[in-house]
C-alpha cells in the first residue's frame, strides 16, 4: 500500500500529514509560521523537518508530496505570489523534490480543499462541486468532472473578487466592493462593529464599547438572544451570502455547493437561509432540479487530505 506527504502552508502555520489510499490522515504535524520564519528558504526548511518526522517508521512506500498553498500557484510547481508569505515567484516543487527526494506537485490551497471535499467529503460522487470557504478572506474551487478547474494557466478561480456592490467597500485585490468585502469573516466583523457603534443602547453596542473581542461568531450568538442590533447585522449578512451564492449558481451551476471556512460553523440555519435565498434569485427551475447547498464536511483535514491528492495524482500522471 502506498502513502502520500500532503502540506499545507498557511499564514498561521504549517501542516503536515501522512494519507492513505483512502484519504485519511494517519499521523499530522504542525508548525507556525508567524514570526518564526522569514524566508522562502527557512518555511521549506522547516516543513522538511515534519515531512522528514511523518515518514520515520511508515509501514509502507511514500509515493509523492502535494502542497497546498495561497496566492497564485502556476503549472503545479512554481508559487507565483503568496501575499502573507515570503514566496514571490519561487518554484517550490523543485526545492522539495531536491531536499526530501520525492516526486512533488504544488496547487492553491482553495483548489486542493475543493478537490478532497469532491472525493472524500460533502461532495461526493457529484459531477460537479463549488466549494466556498468563508474565512479571512473568501475563497473557494470548481470541481468539474473530478478534476479541479483553474482555468487556463492555473491560477484560477478567484470567486471572492467578483463584484457585489459596484462602487461599495474597498478590497484587498484593488477593487471596491468584491464579494470577499461583504461575506468573508473579516467582513462580518466590520459589520459587526459597525451596528453596535450605530446603535450603542444595544446588547452588542454594549459589547463593542467593552472593548471585547469581536469575531465572526458574535452578531449570531446574540441574534440568538433576539438582540435587535445583532439580527439586523445577521440578516443582511445572510442577504449578501445568498446573493453571492445565486451568482455562483448562475456562473457555474454546479451540482452541489459547499460552504466552509470559520463561518460556516454558524449553525445549518445560516446556511438554509442563504441558500433559500440563493435558490429564489438564482436562475433555476425545479423541473430539471436545483443545486444542493450545505456545510463542506472535512474543515481543516481537506487542505493536507487535497494537498496529498494532487501530489498523488500530477506524479502518477507524469
Ligand atoms: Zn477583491
């Protein structure tokens, strides 16, 4: 039986697994990234050590090495730009396969999630599946056919910069009023802060003017306690979910969508009211069926689970 090393590089950490045919990670390891490393040299460096750690005592061959990382990922070798991250055109495929001998391919960390959701999670045994992570920022991948689809060079798809409201809050991509503005956790927390300094009478005025933290999860646990401030934010939120979802339906129709990330833990009533929402405005009809809409299934694990698949399937491939 054979293994694969899937990676995972994030902003916070590093993430390291060793996965079986089946797709369940046997062992995993991690490390962070922040502050501890500063260099493109130093991060591979240090996911050598935990590559080099997870393949000690394995009861079998290691076939291949997938990494999953963010920004722009070309041809499945080269990290073109990773913002947070000190890669800048940096082709990481080759310096992992120099230093840890191993057959290595390199995807965007939103795609390989979407490709393990499509095999081993929510999506499977669909034709196609959208995934929609709701984190930091909002992400996501197209699987088609059990093939990811990154358009033409690969670097694709950027589904949280398309436009929601023309003119409205400035992105981090340059553009004003991207989808990622309006539904990714930082949004909400905005939002959030915003309501509760417009209406300082309220529970969650009271809450902002504490000083507490705020995170994606407070409009919706004090939406629970009927607060009026905190529903008004968890409604039009919801709003601009549902509308962002009807796009995605009408752009790529696929046959299920995935919601993941930090938000998506807000409970299925967040998801089944956006998606009420997505299915009234999106253009569907009932008589050749409607896509279905729930939470992606594998949280964290799909990044390591997905970076070991395309390891595994671009080397078996070449
Ligand atoms: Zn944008």
């Amino acid at each position: 039986m054979a293994y694969y090393l899937g990676l995972d590089i994030g902003g916070t950490y590093l993430k390291a697994g060793l996965v079986d045919e089946a797709g369940t990670i046997l062992r995993q390891m991690k490390a962070p990234t922040k502050g501890q490393v500063r260099s493109a040299g130093e991060i591979v460096a240090e996911a050598k050590r935990l590559l080099d750690e997870l393949r000690k005592d394995t009861p079998g061959e290691i076939a291949s090495l997938g990494v999953g990382s963010p920004g722009v990922v070309a041809h499945g070798r080269r990290i073109v730009r990773a913002y947070n991250l000190p890669f800048d055109d940096v082709d990481i495929a080759s310096m992992f396969e120099k230093i840890i001998c191993l057959p290595t391919a390199v995807g965007n960390d939103a795609n390989v999630a979407a490709l393990a959701e499509s095999r081993y999670g929510a999506g499977k045994g669909k034709k196609s599946v959208l995934l929609v992570t709701l984190g930091t920022g909002v992400g996501g991948g197209l699987i088609i056919d059990d093939s990811i689809y990154a358009g033409f060079n690969g670097t694709g798809l950027e589904i949280g910069h398309l436009v929601l409201v023309a003119g409205g809050v400035p992105c981090s991509c340059g553009r004003n009023g991207c989808i990622e503005s309006y539904i990714s956790a930082t949004a909400l927390i905005r939002q959030t802060i915003e309501a509760g300094e417009r209406d300082p009478g309220s529970k969650l005025g009271r809450l902002v003017r504490s000083g507490a933290n705020i995170t994606g999860r407070t409009a919706f646990k004090l939406a629970e306690d009927k607060d009026p401030a905190a529903l008004k934010v968890v409604q039009k939120y919801i709003g601009y979910v549902g509308i962002a979802l009807a796009n995605y339906i009408n752009a790529y129709l696929p046959e299920i969508l995935l919601i993941g990330g930090g938000i998506s833990h807000a409970g299925p009533a967040f998801i089944d009211a956006a998606a009420k929402i997505a299915l009234d405005e999106a253009f569907v009809f009932p008589e050749v069926g409607y896509p279905k809409i729930t939470a992606a299934a594998l949280g964290n694990d799909a990044g390591i689970v997905g970076a070991a698949l395309i390891g595994k399937e671009n080397c078996l491939s070449r």
